[in-house]
C-alpha cells in the first residue's frame, strides 16, 4: 500500500517535469561545434549560436553571419557550450614564476665570480645562479599572478550544466507542485 501511495506521488510530480525540452534560458546559448581531422585532433570548428533544438538536433546559427544549420551528435564531433570567462591566474604565475627562476639562474650565473683568490666575501655561479633564480622566481610569481589576474580567457564545456529548480503553477483542479530538471 505504500509503494501505491509514493507511485501516485511520483506520477503526479513526473507530469511537471522539464526534462530535456528547449528552455527560453538555452536558446541564444553559445556553442563550439569541432570536428575530428584526420591527424586525431578536433579543427578551429564553427562558433554560434543555438537557435533551436528537435529531438538530438541543435540549430547553430554561426557567428560570422552564415545561415543556420543541424548538428547531430556522432562520431568525431565534439559539441561545447559556452561556460564564461575565467582568470588566467594559475597559467600567469606558472609562466611568470618559470621565466623569473630560468632568467635569474643565467644571469646569476653569468654574474658568479670563480672563487680561487682568497677574497674575504666571494659567491661563486653555483650561490648566485640559486639566489637569482629565487630572487627572481618570487618577482616572476607576483608579476604573473597580476598579469593572470587581469586576463582572462573562455571557458567551453562539453556537457550543458544541470539544473534543478522548484515549479508551482495551476493544474487541472488546483495548484501544481514539481522539480523542472534541465541537462
């Protein structure tokens, strides 16, 4: 008895749903439509915009103007949905901090003296090749994490993000209650 009562549920709330149908939100979306060359690496591809959906087919309306075309998923074709622009702070540090050290290690090992006389404060390449690329490497790690942090770059995902959201709306004899799922 109560697997009838949470199958009547389920039924009720199941007539609600939104599973895969287009969504105002998505139509406009950016999308990246790559193909496979014959090397095993995906082409420039075609950018755009999703202009309409039926069934497995996305109607992409190019960004350079050209009329709109069908894209079905299949072998050798990569499909990928805008996601926004994110800081390129983690690339920045990494590109400034390997510069700073590789360029403070030859400059301080250009620098070094060969320690052979008996001076009283000498440093030969060996300390000034480590300390220039520490010294270095630091300012390479703050100058690209600024620079990281001022550009940014486009994120593309291969798969629309899910979403999960509450509907209420009139129903045959009242109020309807459900969850709208979108993916």
């Amino acid at each position: 008895m109560r697997c009838i009562g949470v199958l009547a549920v389920l039924s009720g709330i199941g007539g609600s749903l939104a599973a895969q149908g287009p969504q105002a939100g998505d139509l406009s979306r950016r999308v990246w439509v790559r193909e496979m060359t014959g090397n095993g690496r995906y082409n420039q591809g075609v950018k755009g915009t999703l202009e309409g959906t039926a069934g497995d087919t996305l109607f992409v309306r190019p960004g350079n103007g050209a009329p709109v075309f069908a894209v079905t998923p299949q072998e050798g074709r990569k499909i990928l949905f805008y996601n926004g622009r994110r800081a390129s702070v983690g690339r920045g540090m990494l590109i400034g901090t390997g510069v700073g050290v590789l360029g403070g290690a030859i400059l301080g090992f250009a620098t070094g003296s060969d320690c052979s006389g008996g001076e009283w404060l000498c440093f030969d390449r060996g300390t000034m090749a480590a300390a220039g690329g520490v010294t270095l490497g630091a300012a390479g790690l703050v100058v690209g994490l600024i620079a990281g942090a001022m550009s940014s770059h486009e994120v593309w995902t291969s798969e629309q993000p899910v979403s999960v959201r509450p509907v209420a709306g009139p129903a045959g004899h009242g109020m309807g209650v459900g969850v709208s799922i979108r993916f």
